[in-house]
C-alpha cells in the first residue's frame, strides 16, 4: 500500500512542475525583457580582501529617479523628455517596473519604466545604467513599448541579453 501512496506523490509532483515549466516559458514570451536577476544589496570582498559594495535594486532605481527629476527640471514643461521617431515626447511616469531592475553583467544594469504622454499614449521606456552604489548614471535609453507593443524583444546569445527587432 505504501508503494502505491509513493507512486502517486510521485505522479503529483512530476504533474506539477511540467505544468510549472510550461507556465514559466508562456510568461517568457509574453514578457521579452532580460530575467530579474535579484541584485544583492550585501557588501562582499574583493581579491585584495577590501570590501566592496555591490549595486542593489535600490541604488538602480534610486539613479532612474534623480536621472528622470533632472531631466524635468530642466524641461520649461516640466515632463521628461525623449525624442522617438523624429518626435520630442513629453512624458510624465508612470511607474518604476522596480520587479524588473536586472543586472546585465559588466558593470551594466536595466530598469524598465511606464511614462505617459500628454495625448494618453502609454509608453515603456528601458533605461540602461552603469556605476557605482549611490551614484548609478542612466547611460541610454530607449523607447521599448507604444501602447503595449513592442519595438524590440531581447535575446540572449552567450550569456549576454542584446536587442532584436520585432519582425
């Protein structure tokens, strides 16, 4: 009779994590950014035994934050601002996709972001980082989504995330 318990457990749990993997690549493809990688926010040791402190999610999305304040108080309107298709957008944000913040390896790190424009359309924007722990710089950004659709996916090719297009 025990045997016939453990052969059941067994096919429960075989059940689950097929269904588990098949839920995990659809919600791939439907979100084509790079995976959240979780970025520690410990410090650690180097080599030559001086601590070092690593970039966490909150050093990335404070560094979007004072990029995207200083772009609008510079601005006459007050809005951030992006040129995307021969066109300066004037948006306002929406949210910090703060369960997005990655790292991108080589001391580069990606945060995606929702801004509005003032006619309503919605757009993702990716804003790519770099530096150091309470001074992270936006170093490019780049319109992503119109509306929900998007202008590029991300793939990986040996273990570094690069943008294609959309065909």
């Amino acid at each position: 009779m025990k045997s016939g318990l453990i052969i059941v457990r067994l096919f429960i749990a075989i059940s689950v994590a097929c269904f588990l993997t098949a839920a995990t690549s659809l919600f791939a493809e439907s979100h084509p950014h790079p995976p959240i990688q979780r970025l520690p926010q410990v410090t650690t040791t180097s080599l030559q035994n001086t601590p070092t402190q690593q970039v966490s999610t909150v050093d990335i999305s404070a560094g979007i934050k004072r990029h995207i304040a200083s772009t609008r108080k510079q601005s006459s309107d007050k809005r951030f601002h992006i040129n995307y298709q021969g066109k300066n957008l004037a948006l306002d944000l929406i949210k910090i996709h703060d369960e997005q913040l990655s790292s991108l390896g080589g001391g580069k790190y990606f945060a995606c972001v929702d801004m509005k424009a003032t006619d309503g359309t919605v757009y993702d924007i990716d804003f790519f980082m770099a530096g150091q722990p309470g001074g992270m710089k936006v170093t490019e950004t780049s319109v992503h989504k119109v509306n929900g659709k998007p202008l590029y996916n991300w793939k990986e090719e040996n273990g570094v995330w690069k943008k294609v297009r959309v065909s």
